[in-house]
C-alpha cells in the first residue's frame, strides 16, 4: 500500500482540516489496522503520523477520537521510545480532555481513552506523576461517582490498576476521597464490581493516612462488616482481603475499637467459629486488653 502511496494518501486526509468526519473516522481506522505492519508503522512515524492522531483525539466525532486512540494505543505498545513520542507531543493531555465531564462524548469514547492512558502510563512513574499533574486523579473520582455503569466499571478498573502501579497514586487517591466511593461499592449488584472495589480498598490502606480516614467515618467500618455476610464474600479471596482490610485497621486504637463496639461484630465471630483463620487473628487482636469486655464472647486461644 506504501509504494502506491496509499499510506501518504490516507495521512493527508487525516492531517487536513478540510475533510469531514466521514472521511476521516474510517481514513484512521484502515491506518490503525495497518499499524502492525512494521514498515508501514516506521513510515508513518517518519510522516509525522503521531502528532496528527493526537490533535485528532480531540476531535468532535466520536468515530475519529476512537480509532484515532486505538492508532496511538497501537503504534505505541510494547515500544517505549514510540511511548515517549507520544507523551512528548502532548498525547495525555489530550487524553485527559477526553475526560472532561463537560465534553459529549459518548461512553465508549471514555472507555478508550481510559484504557489507553492506562497502557501508555501505568508502566511509568513520571507518566503517572504527569497524569496526576494534569487532573487525572480528579477525573476518576468524578466518573466513579457519576459515570454511567460501563463508564463508572471502566474507571473502577482503572482506579484499582492504579492503585497497584504507585505509591503516590495511593496516597493521592485518600486524599482526593476515594475511600467512601469505593466503600458504597461494596454494596453494588455486581459480585466483580464488588471484588475489585474491596481489592482497590485493600490496596489504599496500605497507607497509613488512608487507614486514618477510613476509620474518620463509622459507616465505612459498617459496610465492611455487612460485606462479610455475603454468601459470595464468605469464601475465596473477596473474603481475605476484607478480613485483611480489617486487620490493618486495627493497627490504631480508634480502629480496633470502632469494630470492636460496631453492630455487626458477630460477623467476624462466626466466621471465627466456622474456623477461618484470618478471622481467628482478628477476634484474637480485638479481644487483646481493654477491648475484650466489650466482644460479645469470650475466646481463649
């Protein structure tokens, strides 16, 4: 296609300004496709290719922004001197604008620009720092409150990604009031959304700050303990990491005596009955000292 300038053909219609999204959109999507071609993708760096997708991804048409995200996702994946290109020539920003909860677009727009900023970034401190410079942080918590469900899963994802990728993320995250978010999601319909969200939880109180927030609120510890009734949460991982959740809230006071007097301690009591081991070290550390009155049976261990 290159030799009978099919490529330069389809860049110009890209790259002027003169066209219309109906030309441009599917003239984004052939070259996306063609991106696994490796001449073909080293010709269209040469061309400049890069820095006009980028300006594309801010376009008004759906159709564009989203093939021209899946050609910069593409042409920059499992290349870090491509990667850096494109963050050079201001391709998170745009990225970010995307997110914008003022622009229009449709929700699959935002999933893609989402997944891409997570493939480009997640694998760099400084492009997370970059990101976290730019907003970026602010636009999740708006879409984890406010997104439409596949949006709102989307950024949960992407949210908990995070999370595991950066210290700073984490730190920013408590800060910024993820944690209550996260906590109404344990109540959610959905057992994966569930999951991720107590994951994403486990992972933030990590923190010692965030263990100190998290224990500001009563009803964080509540929804906690409710979550432990679930039949789903009883058994596999979900269940550790809320059990695990609760054990490093217990590394201050305040922490093990907001669980101790809470109304749903006889969650953990039976799981400790039923011989679960991480509920077993639990019960044992709260009932240490003065908080062993106020358990509502005695363990001996």
């Amino acid at each position: 296609m290159r030799a009978h300038g099919g490529v330069t053909a389809l860049l110009k219609i890209c790259s002027n300004g003169d066209f219309g999204g109906e030309l441009i959109g599917p003239a984004c999507g052939v070259l996306r496709n063609l991106v696994g071609v490796e001449e073909i993708k080293r010709f269209m760096v040469e061309e400049g290719a890069i820095s006009t997708f980028i300006k594309l991804v801010t376009s008004r048409e759906d159709l564009v922004q989203i093939n021209s995200m899946e050609f910069l996702q593409n042409i920059a994946s499992g290349d870090e001197s491509l990667t850096r290109i494109v963050v050079k020539e201001g391709g998170i920003r745009a990225l970010i604008h995307v997110l914008d909860p003022k622009s229009t677009v449709s929700s699959k727009t935002r999933e893609i620009a989402l997944r891409t900023i997570e493939d480009l970034c997640f694998s760099s401190q400084n492009r997370i720092n970059m990101l976290m410079n730019d907003g970026f942080i602010d636009r999740l918590l708006f879409f984890l409150r406010n997104g439409e469900v596949s949006v709102q899963e989307s950024t949960l994802k992407v949210t908990s990604r995070l999370c595991c990728a950066s210290e700073e993320a984490k730190k920013a995250m408590g800060d910024a009031g993820f944690i209550p978010e996260l906590v109404k999601l344990l109540d959610a319909k959905s057992y994966e959304v569930r999951s991720i969200a107590t994951t994403t939880l486990h992972s933030l109180v990590s923190i010692p700050k965030n263990r100190k927030q998290f224990i500001q609120d009563d009803r964080n510890i509540g929804c906690l303990l409710q979550s432990l009734d679930r039949d789903e949460a009883i058994s596999g991982n979900n269940k550790k990491l809320l059990l695990s959740i609760l054990m490093s809230l217990t590394s201050c006071n305040n922490g093990r005596r907001k669980i101790a007097s809470s109304g749903y301690l006889k969650n953990i009591e039976k799981l400790a009955e039923a011989e679960v081991y991480d509920a077993k070290r639990l019960v044992r550390k709260l009932s240490s000292n003065r908080f062993r009155s106020m358990l509502s049976g005695l363990w001996h261990y």
